[in-house]
C-alpha cells in the first residue's frame, strides 16, 4: 500500500509539473571557486562565477532561466556578517556586503518574495554565533535592474544558534513558501529538538508555529533534504543520526519521525555530511566523511530502510574528503570534493598551483532511481572548466515545484488577503558588536526623502544624514566607531513622519 501511494505522489508530481508557471529558477549553479555551470540546454555547461566560498552558497534565475543573483559565505573572513551577494554581472551587487553568514555550509536560502516578481528574500542564520535567524530583501530594480540590498540583517530569531540546515520549500498553493531551520544547544552541552517554521506570504513572513519533534540532536552540523513530491523530508547530523519525516506543504506541520540510524553510543561515528533524493523519492543518497569518504544509498519504500544500506563508492583519503550531493535540474544527483595534499591537509584557500582531477570535477549519479551499482556513479566525470570545488554546492530550494493539485490548499485568497496590514511604518535596529555597526532598516515608509539621526541619551544629535527612500525601504549599515558605549536613539524622520527605536551600543 505504500508503494502504491507513494507511486501516486509521483504520478500526480509528473502531471502538475506542466501547471507551474515557474520553470528553470534553478538552472543555474554557481559555488566553490568560480564555479557556475548552466543547466539551460538540458545538458551542464561550465562557467565562471565571482565566488570563493568552501560551502555556503545559493542562486537564483527568473523563468527563462536567465542568473538573477547569487551568493557565498566566507569560511576565512572573521565574524558572523561575511556574506556577499554578486548581481548576474558577477560584480558585487548594491549593498550586497556585510550579510550574516559565517562561513558554513547551509547557512544560506533565497525564497522570492510572492506575488512580487521584483522582491527576494535571502535568509541567513547564525551557527558559531549566537545571531539566531535573519533575513535581508533584494529589490531586483535597484541599480538599473542588477538589483540592490534594500533591507539587511532583520533578525526573525535572536540570541541563539542554529544547526547548519536552513532550507525552504514551496507552500501547497505554488506561490507561498515555508522556511525552515532547527535549534542548536550544541555550544551548551546540550540536545533538543526544536524546529522553526515560517510562512513567506504576500503579506510579509509569519512564525507558524516552534515544533518538537523526532529524536534529539546534539550537534550543529547537520543538514535537510526534500523529496522531489517534497512530503518526506530527511534530516542527517553529523555524528551519525538519520531521519525522515513528513511534511505537510499546506500547514507546514513536520510529523512521524522515523529513526533509521540512531547516533551510536561512541565512536566510531560515521560523519554523515548530506543526503539527496532521487527523482521518484524512493533512493537517498548519503555522503559519508570518514577517514575514507563514502556514499551510501537507501531504499525508502522498504519496509526496513536501513537494511537496504548499500555502499555505491568508497574513495581514498587523501587526496579528497567527501562533501555534499544535490539533485540538478536535469535529475542527476551531483557529488562535490575538496582536495587535500598528500599529507592529508585541506587548505582553504586552495594554493593558487592545486589544479586536480579531485577539485577541477564533480561525480555525477546518472541513474538515481536504480538500485546499486545501475545507478551508474561515475567519480569526478563532469569537468568544471578549469574550475575548482570544495565540499559545499548550491543550499537552492526547488524552485520550479507546483502546487498540490487537488490538496485542500490548492486556492488562492486575494493578494489583498491582509490589505492594509502593513500600511504603518516600521524601523529595525540592530547592532552587532563583532562589526561596531547598526544595521538599520525601515520598510512601509511615507515620503521620499527625510534624515537619519542618532541622539545619545542627553538628547544630543551626536549623527545626522540625509536618506532617500526607495519604493518605501531605506537600509543603512551605519558604523559605531569612536562612539562611547551606551543607549543610543535612532531616528528616522521624513516629511511624513517620524520613527525611533533604541540601541544599545556594548
């Protein structure tokens, strides 16, 4: 009987495929150093990107497949705000610096902006800093059309960690999305087993609900992988804990967790790294980083999974350690490598001479949904022009998946569903003490041009510059240097209006 429904999943996945109106968002990859390969053609092209980055990374095309932006964390850049963001240019993008992220792995997710074709959402989270989640927006018609930061490091969740897993997936209606992330108690001691779920809608993003579900993690390396129908969801850690469940695409609710392998009791722990599905979601693939790197695939429609455990490959170490696998546009499962020199060390930056076959390839799965060796894995096959890789491939959500055809959230209310709900004016204000900078941010404002001022607690203006106002948005990363700790005020004040907040400079 699973089998059977599971075949339905896909049949209606197939069959509505032809109902979005979304196609090829995702056909462009860029990470590692310089990598871009362009899946437009139906068959990748290598290409060259302005990236330098061992693992966060994520981009974004319109519908004809055309790069709008992408971006990249910096593992060798001190502090929790390292990321950039590069137009299709490959120029970095207006505002497009100090962006939270600090050099993991799935740090990173871009999710548009509904019922907008011009706003995009890029979340990022906080995993050796406690800077919890946040999230920055992207006007694509800023800066002539290359797009530009007009909102930067809003903070959704404060003062905690989070596991190295963010991830997004389309909402059952086909145009809102849910975001997702999980707790880390790691840095305490500690275990949980809290979920974050949020809801991107037309009229802003939404906490829906704080879940606690599936068996505790303790660690802050881990990842999240969906399905290609996107109702299983699979969570690998890095001390050796695998888990699906089910998600729920219109209520956004993660239910039965089922363990198929347990963190064992003490080493040795299998270093699991990330996992993939393939097309039909019956086979999970899973890189494994142990002294010998390994990919191990899974049949889930059995009834006993981690029976099925069947090794596909095994390589050398050194001179490569295994990283992550993702499923392209063209259905392939990719496999990226970092090199390391005979020694066994991995150096980030590469040394400008390490030209390899371990890091100018990628591994390609060319039969994902055959069971065993047919599924045809085939090591460092697909040539990166000259190009070099590290572990880490786009964190990109899929953005071409369709509504659920025929699920009870297969509607649309009104774009006008919360007219008016976010009409009045509002300021963020958030200084972090790593960078001495306030990241400012104000969105629904009324005017076209004002001042910005920050007053000290005597009431003395100690800063005064004028703004201007774009399409209602202002974004300012103002630096605190040279000025004495303390309560600041920060003022924004337009012809029509005047917002203030408080900020405490430590």
């Amino acid at each position: 009987m699973k089998r059977i429904i599971d075949c339905f999943l896909l049949l209606v996945l197939v069959l509505s495929w032809g109902n979005s109106n979304a196609q090829n968002r995702g056909n462009i990859w860029c990470f590692g150093d310089s990598v871009l390969i362009d899946f437009n053609s139906g068959v990748p092209v290598p290409g060259i990107s302005s990236l330098d980055t061992r693992g966060s990374c994520v981009s974004i095309s319109d519908t004809n497949g055309d790069l709008l932006f992408y971006g990249n964390t910096r593992a060798a850049t001190a502090g929790a705000y390292n990321t950039l963001l590069w137009n299709k240019n490959h120029q970095l993008m207006l505002g497009g610096d100090s962006i939270a992220g600090d050099g993991w792995y799935h740090e990173l997710v871009i999710a548009p902006k509904p019922a907008d074709d011009s706003l995009y959402y890029v979340f990022s989270i906080g995993v050796t800093y406690s800077i919890g989640l946040l999230y920055s927006i992207i006007d694509m018609k800023g800066d002539n059309g290359l797009g530009a930061v007009i909102q930067k490091n809003i903070p959704l969740l404060g003062n905690i960690r989070m596991v190295d897993c963010l991830t997004a997936i389309k909402h059952g209606n086909g145009r809102d999305w849910w975001v997702i992330g999980r707790e880390s108690t790691f840095h305490l001691g500690t275990s949980n087993n809290t979920w974050y779920v949020y809801l991107i809608s037309p009229s802003g993003i939404s906490n829906i609900a704080i879940q606690n579900i599936g068996s505790l993690n303790g660690t802050n390396s881990g990842r999240l992988s969906f399905s290609s129908a996107s109702n299983k969801l699979c969570f690998v850690s890095l001390p050796g804990l695998l888990e699906l469940y089910d998600f729920d695409r219109c209520s956004g609710i993660i239910s039965n967790p089922l363990n198929i392998e347990p963190v064992p009791p003490g080493a040795p722990y299998p270093y699991y790294w990330s996992s993939e599905f393939s097309q039909s979601g019956r086979y999970l693939y899973v890189t494994s980083s142990t002294v010998n790197g390994i990919l191990w695939q899974y049949d889930t429609w059995a009834t006993n999974i981690a029976a099925t455990k069947t090794l596909i490959w095994q390589m050398t170490f050194p001179p490569a350690t295994i990283g992550s696998v993702k499923r392209g546009p063209d259905n392939k499962i990719y496999l990226s490598c970092a090199w390391s020199d005979s020694t066994g060390i991995f150096n980030y930056p590469y040394p400008p001479t390490a030209y390899y076959t371990e890091n100018m390839n990628i591994s390609v799965i060319n039969s994902p949904d055959s069971a065993g060796a047919a599924c045809d894995f085939q090591p460092w096959s697909f040539y990166l022009g000259g190009k070099r890789t590290y572990w880490g491939l786009p964190n990109n959500p899929d953005y071409d998946l369709p509504e659920l055809v025929g699920s009870p959230c297969d509607t649309l209310v009104s774009q006008n569903e919360l007219a008016g709900a976010s009409a009045i004016g509002s300021l963020h204000v958030y200084y972090h003490s790593d960078w001495d900078k306030a990241f400012i941010n104000a969105s629904n404002l009324k005017g076209k041009t004002g001042k910005l001022l920050l007053y000290d607690m005597q009431g003395k203006v100690v800063h005064s510059e004028p703004l201007r106002i774009q399409n209602g948005y202002y974004t300012r990363d103002l630096s605190m240097i040279g000025y004495a700790k303390g309560m600041y005020l920060i003022t924004i004040q337009t012809e029509k209006e005047r917002l203030t907040k408080k900020m405490m400079v430590e």
